[in-house]
C-alpha cells in the first residue's frame, strides 16, 4: 500500500461516513411528520431519483481520475470559469452542511445534559467546535483515514443493531395508507439531505489506489449501502416507536421503546445510542471539511482568485491547513449570523444541487466529443433531475416568493464574494 493512498474499503466507508451524520438523527422525525408510516419509503425513492445523478458522478470520476473534484469536472468539459464556479457552490454548500452538523450537535447536547456552561454561550461553544475539527483534519491522511474508519463503524453500530433486531420488532398491526404514500414527495428535503456527500471521493480521488477503477465503486458502493441502511433504520424505527412517537421524540429515543427478548441489548444501546449520535455528527462534519479543503486548495494551487497564494500552505505531512482555517472562519461567521437549522440546511441542499449542474453539462460536451452518445440520454436525465431538484430546494426555503428571495441572499453573498475574487487560471 502507498504511503499516502488510501484503500477502497477506506474510501467506502470515507463516502459512507460523510452521508451518515445528522441528516439520519433529525430526517426520519420531520419525514414521518409529513409521511407517517409511508415515511421510510421516502429514502429509497429520493436513493431511486438520485441514481442517475450518482452514476454520472461515477463517469465522471472514471473520466477524470485526477484531484479537483467538482472544479476539474466542470472545467474539463467547459472553461475554468465554469469549473470555478461549481467548485465554489460545491465548497459552500457543504461549509454550510458544517454549520447544520454543528447546530444538531448543540441541540442534542441539551436535549442529553440540559443547558451546560458550553452550550450557554453559543459562539464559544461553536468556535471550540471548529478548533476541534481543524486540528483533527491536520492529522496526516493514513491516520486520520484509520480513525474515521473506526468512527464510522461506531457511529453505524445502534443502526445496525436495530436493524438485525427487525425479526423481533416486527409490528403486526403496521399498515401503510394510501394517503399517506401520496406525501412521499413532501418529505425529501432532510432525505436529500442524508444522501449528501456521496460523492466525497471525487475531490479525493487521486489519493485512492487505483483511482480509476476504485473511486467509481467507492461512490457507487457508498451510496447503495447507505441507501439500504437508512431504509431499514427508518423502517425499524416505525416498527418499534409507530410513526407518532418518532416524531415527538427523534430517533436517538427508539431505545426508550425498544422491546426485545434478548438479555443486555436495550442497556447496551442506552449507552451505545447517545455516543453514536454524537460520533455521527463529528465524523461526518471533519469527513466534510477533508473532502472540502482538499477541493479549495487545487483551485488555490491554479491560482483562480486573488490571494490564492495565501490558501496553499500545507504542513509537513501534506494536509491542507490554511483552506481548513478559513472554512472554520466562514463556518463560525455562518452560526453567529443565522443559527436556524431549516434555513441553514435548506441553503446547503440548494447549494450542492446547483454545484451539480455545470459537471454534467461538461460531462455531455466530453461524451459528444468522445462520440459517446449512447451515454448522453441518462446524463440528460441527470441534469433535468438535479435542475428539478434544485428548483424544488428553493421553493421549500420559504413559504412565499418574497421569503425564498430574503433566505436566497447569504448564497447570493457568497457567489457574489466568488466572483469579485476569481482572476482565472493562472496556472499555464
């Protein structure tokens, strides 16, 4: 194995840990609240309508095994201006996915201990957070990859175990009512949301042995397991807590109503369930900021907006730690300036769609110019998807045109900063 390259197993688990986080601790409770016992249907149809898009991820990092992820996609195919502009909404999107992570993790400290010295001063509880975080993602990448392995695993155990207790939770009186799978569509916002980062491998693709073959299957894989997992974890809950009590308490609490013949597996889960929640959210946020600072620091290095210069120092072991310090920086200003988990959320899934959506044009000019056209259809499908998607995000910002304008604005902000500072590529 190289020294510094990771395995696929690692980047597996790498895409897995960045999709398992908050969104599987506070999704089922707000999609059961729209869908009641159809809820758990949601993950695989949202799984379903984003296949298309998870397979043209997987052409394009077939294509373009290289680092830049997003940015290197869009530029390929387009100019980098193009490739600017989706690296940035990419890196945005899931700063503000940070910003949510970091927002569920001080609710869930209330909810367990109450109002503590750290959670009653926000900004300093969110500044320890991301002190914490930046100094992890220093970490050389071979430990760093070793120990969110293990995060990973911890953090999935309560679900899986949930899951292999499905046999003996079984409700007989479960039914699902016709009215209710006619919600469905109501409810993808936080399932959308749980699915982001499958895609975590393309900014990190050129440090994964045999990229061109693995960081495909890394994404492909990732995506499908998660996909499973979230539908039977959802499924389990119903099983166990009914529709009504999921959503008045929250997954984590499916131990309080766990009922099973086997000795010590509700003690063991008690302890088990509020570790795991917060090791979801930890391991998610830092797998999130590595992808992130990984994407920041190419476009950096080919010189594509004003001080990029000051964005490309690394420490001895390689890691990026100037593009971690300034996503800490937007991440806290981000909390201190609206610390409202929907709007934020919302804000991060519009974001990541909108990134989306130059890659697969560029993808559709390299598979004309290739002559590849048997393969356009499903990337035309996957760009209508994601335009749908996008389009559906910003609807569900805001109860009216004037609402969806106003929560609009810190993207605008953002875009607006972007491209006051993009220069081009200076690189040639």
């Amino acid at each position: 194995m190289h020294h510094n390259k990771i395995s696929l197993r690692t980047a597996i688990l790498l895409n897995i840990n960045i999709m398992v986080g908050s969104g599987i601790l506070i999704g089922p409770s707000r999609i059961a609240a729209v869908a009641g016992n159809a809820s758990f249907l949601t993950w695989m149809l949202v799984a379903v309508l984003m296949l298309p898009l998870v397979l043209c991820t997987v052409q394009l990092s077939r294509m373009l095994p290289g680092c830049g992820g997003f940015y290197a996609y869009a530029k390929a195919g387009i100019n980098t201006a193009a490739g600017f502009t989706s690296g940035w909404l990419y890196v945005m999107g899931y700063i503000f996915t940070v910003a949510v992570d970091i927002l569920a993790l001080k609710s869930m400290i209330l909810v367990a201990l109450g109002d503590t010295w750290l959670t009653a001063y926000p900004p300093l509880f969110y500044c320890i957070m991301m002190c914490a975080f930046i100094l992890f993602n220093l970490l050389g990448l071979r430990i760093l990859s070793k120990i969110l392995d293990s995060l990973t695993v911890a953090k999935v155990l309560p679900i899986i175990i949930l899951i292999m207790l499905l046999p003996f939770v079984i409700n007989a009186n479960f039914s699902v009512a016709w009215h209710e799978v006619s919600l469905v569509p109501l409810s993808f916002t936080f399932a959308i949301f749980g699915f982001f980062g499958f895609e975590a491998c393309c900014s990190v693709s050129h440090l994964i042995e045999n990229s061109e073959k693995n960081a495909p299957r890394a994404i492909l894989f990732g995506f499908l397991i998660t996909a499973i997992v979230y539908t039977l974890f959802h499924f389990g809950l119903l099983q166990v807590m009914g529709a009504d009590n999921l959503v008045k308490y929250g997954a984590p609490a499916f131990v309080n109503f766990l009922q099973v013949p086997i000795p010590y597996v509700t003690s063991l889960l008690m302890l088990l369930v509020p570790v795991a929640s917060i090791l979801a959210i930890l391991a998610g946020s830092n797998g999130i900021l590595n992808a992130n600072a990984i994407m920041l620091h190419s476009m950096a290095q080919e010189g594509t907006f004003r001080g990029a210069h000051l964005l490309t120092p690394v420490t001895p072991s390689g890691r990026p730690w100037a593009t971690l310090l300034v996503q800490g920086l937007i991440v806290i200003s981000i909390l201190l300036s609206m610390p409202y988990i929907d709007l934020v959320g919302g804000l991060s899934v519009l974001s990541v769609f909108l990134a989306f959506i130059l890659p697969l044009v560029s993808l559709l000019i390299i598979q004309h110019n290739k002559r590849r056209f048997h393969y356009m259809p499903l990337t035309l499908v996957a760009l209508m998807s994601v335009i749908g998607l996008a389009c559906y995000s910003w609807y569900l910002l805001g109860s009216n045109l004037g609402e969806r304008m106003l929560y609009s604005l810190p993207l605008i902000g953002v875009m607006a900063i972007g491209y006051m500072l993009y220069v081009g590529d200076r690189s040639k």
